[in-house]
C-alpha cells in the first residue's frame, strides 16, 4: 500500500484578481466564462490601462495575450518587467493562446510565464491551474491601518 502525502496550500486570497489583458473581445468573454466567478477578472484591452494596473501592485495573476489595441503581450510583459525590476511584487503570468495555437513572444528569462491556456481546455483545468498559482503566492502583506 503506498502513502499520499497532500500538501497544504493556503486557501486562495479573496484580494486575488486576474488581469485579462487581451484585444480579442471573443478570447475575453472565453476565459470570463471559464473562470465562472471563481476569481475576480479586470479585462483591459489596451497594454498602456495593464501596465498601470500591475505596476500599482493589484494584480498577482496575470493573463495575457498576443496582442492588445496599442501592443503586443510580449511587449507589455517585457515593459512591466522593467518597470519594477526586483521590486515588484509576485506575479503569476499565464498567456493566452489565439485561435491557431500562438502565444506572445516572451523573454522567459525575463517573465516567468506559468502556463499556456488555449481556448479548447476545459473550464475546470483554467480554474485548477489559476488556483494552483495563487496558491503559490506568498501572502499579501497585512493593509496599513486607515
């Protein structure tokens, strides 16, 4: 008889959104629907609004596609990057896939991408994977007193 050994992860972070930040409307509403509510999704479609959004911290969970209304994804992730250096704060980056399998070209010594989703995976395997990676996170910092 073998032994299971589970790992505990801690539970996901109600503070934890995704970042969609995507130029196909369609590829947007596809992992909207597939998350189903499990996490909180910002869509942008502009690379200048996502890079705003993740040099101010918010998002830990990032997904990104090929390309946006003022960019590609490798390029906004290549901007993002250098903006906060060693500073930022831990970010999971997942790519979106466009409807003929391509990812944003990304320096992985740069951005350390996740996963790849693509549109024919299962609603459940994109929640399972988002979970996996928030889970990852090392916790927030407790809030400043107001």
């Amino acid at each position: 008889m073998s032994e299971i050994t589970k790992i505990r992860a801690r539970p996901p972070d109600p503070g934890d959104r995704v970042l969609l930040a995507e130029g196909d409307a369609g590829a947007r509403r596809w992992l909207r629907e597939a998350i189903g509510g499990r996490f909180g999704v910002d869509e942008v479609d502009r690379g200048d609004v996502a890079l705003e959004l993740l040099t101010t911290g918010a998002p830990r969970l990032v997904v990104v596609g090929t390309q946006l209304a003022d960019m590609t994804g490798g390029d906004l992730l290549a901007r993002a990057a250098a903006r906060l250096g060693d500073r930022g704060a831990p970010i999971s980056t997942f790519l979106l896939a466009d409807a003929v399998g391509a990812v944003a070209d990304v320096d992985e010594a740069q951005v350390k991408v996740y996963y790849r989703l693509v549109p024919t995976m299962q609603a459940a395997r994109v929640v399972d994977l988002l979970a996996q990676a928030a889970a990852r996170l090392p916790p927030r910092p407790p809030a400043a007193p107001a």
